[in-house]
C-alpha cells in the first residue's frame, strides 16, 4: 500500500497575490527520513539502472562520462513533448505573443566554442594537467555540439520554460512536467476542485506529463490567474501533491505550513511594463549586498515596493553602482536566507508579487544601477513538500542519488550536472530571470561546493594545483558552469556573472572559449577570512605585509570582488567587524553627546581603515553587506522557532521574533551618532572610487609594507594611499615614494571630523614632489601621518576634474 506523503489544502481557496505579505508565516522545513538506495533513470530511456551509492565514490575527471544519458540519443524537445500533439496553437514559442523590445535589439549569438588553449600560454602551470583541462574542455564541446544536434543550440535548449511548465496560446493552456519516475499524474487546484479524476495528464515515452486545457465557451482561461495548481502523482514513494517544478509564483497561506502554485498570469493591462534601459557595465563593480526582506527599521518583512522606495535611493546616494540582491527564488524556510530553495523560477512571494519585483528592477535601472541577483544553483531544499526533492517519488530526479546527492553539512539536495534535463533546467532558470526580470547578472553561490565532490568541506587548499585538477573534481558541475556562462555572455554580453569560490580554481575567470570557466569575477574570499583572524589579536601584532599578501594574491587576468565582510560575518552567532572591534561599548558610547572610549575610538579608526585598504588591493570590485558601511550593531538573526535534530537535541528559537531580522539605517543617518561618521566615511570611499576608478587601473605598485612602522603605501592609478596602522605613533615628514612627479592635494582622509576622526590634517595643505627617488619610486614627498589613519593622495589638478 502506498503512503500519501502529502497533500492539497482544501478546495475552494482562492490566493490572488499580492497585499499584506507581512502576514504569511514561514515554517522549518520538515524533517525528511532517508531515501532508499540511488536510482539513476536515463531520461532517455527511461530504464531503471542500479548504481553504487558509496560514499567513499568519487569522480574520476577521465574516467567518469558526463551523463548517464547519451546525448546523441536526445531527440528534439518539440519531438520530447510533442509540440502541437494536444490542439494547441503554437505562438512564439510558448503560445504568447511577445511584447515589444523598448529599443531595437541587435542580433544575440552564442558565439561557439573555441581551441580550449590560451589557459596555458596565461598559466603555464597548467601545461602538467592538460590531460585532464583537455578532457575537461573535450566534454564541453561534446554537450555544446549535442545540444547544437538535439535541441537547436544553447539559445533553444534555455528557453525552457517557453514549452515546459505553463503555456498558454489562444485556444487555452499547457501544462508539461518531466517526472519520469511517476507512474499516473493529475493537474488538480481551485479551477477544478482538486478532483484527481478530472484532468488527468498523458505520458510520453520520455516521462514527459501533459495535459491541455481549452478556453472556457466564454473565451476566458481554464485556471484563472490567481489560483491554487498541484501535480497529483502516483509514485514508488507513494501518492503526493507537488507543487510543479516550473512554477512562476508559490505563496503560502497564513496559517499553514505547505506553499501552494500559483497560476500565474495576470490580464495585460496588470503586467508591468520595464520603462528604462539596463545600464551599461560599469568598469569597476561597487556591489550593495541586500536582503529585501529584513531591509527596514522596523522589525517585519520588507515589501519589494519599500525596498524600491526607500532603500534604491540610499544605495545610489552612497555611491555604489550595483545591487546585489540575496533570497529571491522562492525559499520555504525564511531562515535559510534564501539559500534553500524550493521553486527556482518564482521570486519570493514574501516580499510581493512579480511585478512588485519588476517594478523594483526597473527603479534601479533608472537610478542607473545594476541589479545582480544571488540565484542558487549549487544545491535545492531537501523539502518534499514544495520543493523538487523526490518530486517524482525517486531519490534521483533532478539529483544524485545515495550519499553523493546530499549535503551533508547544508542539510540539502545536489544536482546532477550531468543529467540532460537538470541542464536545461539551470540553464532555462538562469535565463527566466535575465530575460523575464531583467536582471543584470548573477552572483552564483556555493560553487566550490559544486566544482569538487568533497564540496570544499573539511579541505585545506594550499594552492597546489593537483587539488584543482584531479579526482576530486566534479567534471561535470564545472562544464555545466562554462555552458551557463556561454549563455550569459553570449545572450546578455552587459551581464555580470560572479562566482563564490573559496578554492580559488585556476582559469575561473577565463573565458570559456580559451580554455576558462568563464566567470567575469571571483569573490575574493579568503580577504574576509583574514580580516577575522587578524581581528582575533590585537592591531599591534598584525603583519603589514600579511596583510598587503592577502589582498594582493589574485591570479593574473582574472578579475576578484573583495570585500571584509558580507552577510556571513552579520549571522547570529558570529560577529561583524565593528562588533569585533568594539564589542558591547557600541551601546553605551556611540552618542556625540558622551564621551567616548578607547575602544569606540580604536574600533572606528580600524573600521575606516579596513574598508579602504581592502578596496584599494583586494581586486576590481568591492562588496558590501547593508548596514555594514556604519558598523550596524547587531548581528541577523532571523525568525526561527526551536528546531528538534535527529539526535535528539532541540536548537532553541527565538520566539519567531524579526527583532535582529531588519536594518537599523536610522542609526546610520542620525547626526547625534558616532554611526554617521563611518557612514559618511563608506560613502566618500565609494564616491572616490566612482571618480578615479582606482580598483580597474592598469597600475598598482605597493612601496612600503614597514613592519616596525605599521605602515603601508601604494599607488592605484594617479593614486597614492597610505596607511599608517600603528597605535601611538604619528610621524612628521615621513617619506612617500611615488611614480607621477608634481603636486599633490589630500582627496580622502580617514582622520576627518566629518569621518569621525580628529581632523589632525591640513587639506588644505600641497605636497611638492622631488627627484628624490624613494621605496623603489623615481620621486616622493613628504607627509604627516597620523596614528591609525589612512590618506589618499591624488595629483593637484586631478581632484578637480
């Protein structure tokens, strides 16, 4: 007898979204008994194959194939689903006609795979493991002329959503989903009263499940928009209603714990129209990190419209150019910061409706800020109820199977990169939300967790490249990230693609034509590790050249966005850096109107200085979490309930409170607060950057790291910084080397009033250089340097411009 593993909630709701979001509750996410043994069923095919599901398994970089699935045996998707079979018109693609472009568009092309050589003439490192980057390299050109076979090219292949899913054309609505592993399966919601015997779907030989349903005699859609859908399956884990695994909009309602799909299709006149152009690619990244749901004061979830309202404009105003905007695909467990998700192609519900994000977009574009989403292809929710886990009843749908398809430290399932539909899921995803939301790009998470089957976990890389290259390497995840890439640089050539690698992966940031993985940027991760160990001891102790070490060590041509903290270092249970620093004085003594302490003194000081050094060499981009800029007080802790483990522990909530579940910017913006200094610090930094684009200069020469002195001096273009780190000792006439003869003028200086400093600084002051060749420089002058001050020196003239 099989078991009923869930279920559709009463008929006769109807949840038209959009309104009081606020009020929908979040629930953990269920605990999920152990799936049996792996079972691997080609698509294809759709034979059931035992395979080994070891967890001491690992793959072979030559050995392993790609897929299970011999692409060349892939038919066309329009063959697969059986395009036009059911009645339906086909229009454009996915039966709806499409809007006009705001300007004519220029033909996009995937341009196509290259020789996969150039990597060696960049790092001739490489050349010991060509054998497994040719290889590597081999397949991808393999899938790329397979999908070029099967399905067209790399542009059909990612217009997924265009045939499976919803469709809908003039004489009514599709509906396709691939679940090879169910044996029956029924489109149920409020449009037909959940009846499992009204609207029962057809099978394909590829496990392809369709159904079409004609226009009501009155011409109007069969689901109306607004209304509740399920996929009812019989499957070997029993009968379950799950939400469909392209669905475009899920909410959940108050009071319960499973989410419901949403048939989402609003009438023309509803849909909104984007009215400004994408801005073109900036070339210097200044990246906003942002959370729209705890973006507000008041302890609640942010809307989608406030956080366009109220914070877009801040974010201009501190000079940053892009937003990077976490938890946007649709996650069950608010807690998990957006980074289990549960329906890839719908935007979180919790914040308001698509459009809302849309209109959200479209703000930021006019503001002349890029929006770059942190999408979630390196691991799904292992919840049954509304995710894709055991979607069809099987262990290994859209994932590995046994031990190799769960992670054991995210709790969380992992894609097959090498299964043929998985491919064009991610690919189709990654596409939605360019296409669809006009994104600007994307900052992809967890992708060392994708790139070796020991995910990163309990592995020290000491740059060896052995540990890059070989076993370890999941072959197939790091293809399917240069396809992904292929697509965005070849459809979206103003995208941004980031990528979050703590390994540090040669040729990351390649691309793929020579040989790379294709990204524009690497998260330069091992910047904030650093800043929290130095942060562990006292300043007098820290190595300048350490320091300068850390930041400096990037590969050669490929781009890094640093940062000293994100929201990593801001969750509950770890500390920001202004906490490290200050620590619980941070209540007590950041009124102007009290005196302050040793402390708050050093830790705003340190605080400055950090930011800046860390812009200055740690890469072409620079990333920060919101709030951090002026040292936000508390750490996140989201609403959260106890959680009882496996074990028989119980994790203590907090009472579901959003009290450290929202941004105190009022702290920041209070001009009786110390808060505004470093506030006003961040944004002077950003602003200079905006003005002299000193992170993408072609020159950047470091001439001093003292270690006695505790000071460090650089050039970034016309730029001269310099640092002095040390706690007591301010040093008059102090030499500085430097490159460009002439004058100069103080453009930034961490000492200032304004900055919360002590103004021990003349600005108005000029700085005549000699022909007095110093630290390796051909001229210098001389200074005052401050204890625990930073001062950026540009050309006179310069400053002006």
């Amino acid at each position: 007898m099989r078991t009923v593993l869930s279920c559709a909630g009463a008929p006769g709701k109807v949840l038209v979204p959009g309104g009081g979001s606020d009020d929908l509750l979040s629930s953990a996410e269920p605990v999920v008994d152990t799936q049996p043994e792996e079972l691997q069923i080609p698509e294809a095919e759709l034979t059931v194959e035992k395979t080994s599901s070891s967890p001491t398994q690992t793959t072979s970089a030559v050995a392993e194939a790609s897929s299970g699935v011999e692409a060349e045996e892939r038919p066309e998707l329009s063959e697969v689903i059986g395009v036009g079979g059911t009645g339906g018109t086909k229009i454009d693609g996915a039966g709806i006609k499409a809007k006009a472009p705001l300007v004519e568009e220029k033909p996009r092309v995937i341009p196509p795979p290259g020789d996969g050589q150039r990597i060696y003439e960049i790092d001739p490192m490489l050349e010991g493991f060509r054998g497994h980057l040719d290889y590597r390299y081999s397949e991808y050109k393999r899938l790329r002329a397979a999908i070029d076979q099967h399905e067209g090219g790399l542009d059909a292949f990612s217009r997924g959503y265009e045939k499976l899913g919803f469709t809908r054309s003039a004489e009514g609505i599709t509906y396709r989903e691939w679940a090879p592993g169910a044996y029956s399966a029924a489109l149920v919601g409020d449009f037909n009263n959940w009846n499992p015997n009204a609207d029962a779907m057809a099978r394909n030989e590829y496990g392809v499940w369709e159904i079409f349903l004609p226009n009501n005699a009155d011409g109007s859609p069969a689901i109306p928009h607004g209304s509740r859908v399920k996929i009812r399956m019989d499957t070997p884990s029993g009968v379950k209603d799950s939400i469909p695994a392209w669905i475009k909009f899920s909410v959940q309602a108050p009071g319960e714990i499973p989410y419901n799909g949403i048939y989402y299709d609003p009438p023309e006149e509803e849909k909104y129209v984007f009215k400004h152009p994408q801005p073109k690619r900036p070339k210097s990244l200044r990246i906003y990190e942002s959370h729209v749901g705890m973006s507000s004061p008041e302890p609640k979830i942010n809307t989608y419209a406030n956080f366009r309202d109220e914070v877009l404009p801040r974010i201009k105003k501190l000079g940053y150019n892009a937003v990077q905007i976490m938890a946007i695909q649709e996650h069950s467990y608010y807690a998990s910061f957006g980074y289990h998700v549960t329906n890839f192609f719908a935007p979180s519900s919790r914040f308001g409706t698509p459009e809302d994000l849309k209109s959200l977009i479209d703000k930021a574009h006019e503001l002349g800020l890029l929006v770059l989403m942190d999408i979630v292809h390196s691991h799904s929710s292992n919840n049954t109820l509304d995710g894709l886990n055991g979607f069809d009843g099987t262990d290994t749908h859209y994932f590995h199977g046994g031990p190799r398809g769960h992670h054991w430290m995210w709790d969380s399932r992992l894609f097959n990169y090498g299964s043929w539909e998985v491919l064009r899921f991610l690919l189709s995803n990654a596409r939605w939300w360019l296409e669809e939301y006009k994104f600007d790009g994307f900052r992809f998470d967890g992708v060392t967790s994708m790139m070796y089957t020991h995910h990163g976990l309990q592995v020290t890389f000491t740059g060896n490249y052995g540990e890059y290259f070989g076993f370890a390497t999941d072959v197939d995840a790091v293809v399917y990230l240069m396809l992904v890439n292929d697509l965005i640089r070849g459809l979206y050539p103003e995208a941004v693609s980031i990528g979050e690698d703590v390994s540090g992966m040669p040729t990351f940031c390649i691309p793929v034509q020579d040989g790379g993985v294709g990204f524009d940027y690497r998260l330069h991760m091992a910047v904030p590790d650093k800043w929290i160990e130095l942060l562990k001891q006292s300043d007098e102790y820290w190595e300048m050249g350490d320091i300068v070490h850390t930041l400096t060590n990037r590969r050669w041509l490929e781009k890094c966005v640093t940062y000293c903290e994100s929201h990593d270092q801001a969750l509950v249970g770890d500390k920001t850096i202004a906490f490290w620093l200050m620590d619980k004085d941070m209540y007590d003594f950041m009124a102007l109107d009290r005196p302050s302490t040793p402390r708050i003194d050093r830790g705003i000081a340190l605080h400055k200085m950090i930011r800046l050094v860390t812009m200055g060499l740690g890469g072409e981009g620079y990333l920060n979490f919101m709030g951090n800029e002026f040292g936000h007080p508390e750490w996140i802790d989201f609403p959260r309930g106890p959680q009882s483990l496996p074990n028989g522990s119980v994790i203590p909530g907090n009472n579901n409170s959003f009290d450290k579940c929202r941004r105190r910017f009022d702290l920041g913006d209070a001009d009786y607060l110390r808060y505004r200094g470093m506030q006003e610090f961040d944004q002077a930094m950003q602003h200079l950057e905006g003005k002299y684009e000193f992170m993408t200069s072609d020159h950047s020469y470091v001439s001093r790291k003292h270690e006695e002195d505790k000071v460090i001096i650089f050039e970034r273009g016309d730029l001269v910084f310099v640092f002095n780190f040390h706690w007591s000792n301010s040093y008059f006439d102090y030499r500085v080397g430097c490159f460009k003869p002439g004058k100069y003028k103080i453009v930034l200086d961490s000492d200032d009033g304004l900055f919360g400093g002590f103004s021990r600084l003349d600005h108005d002051a000029e700085y005549f250089t000699a022909d007095w060749p110093h630290d390796n420089r051909p001229c210098s002058f001389s200074v005052y340097a401050p204890s625990r001050t930073a001062v950026v020196y540009a050309p006179a003239g310069a400053e002006d411009e």
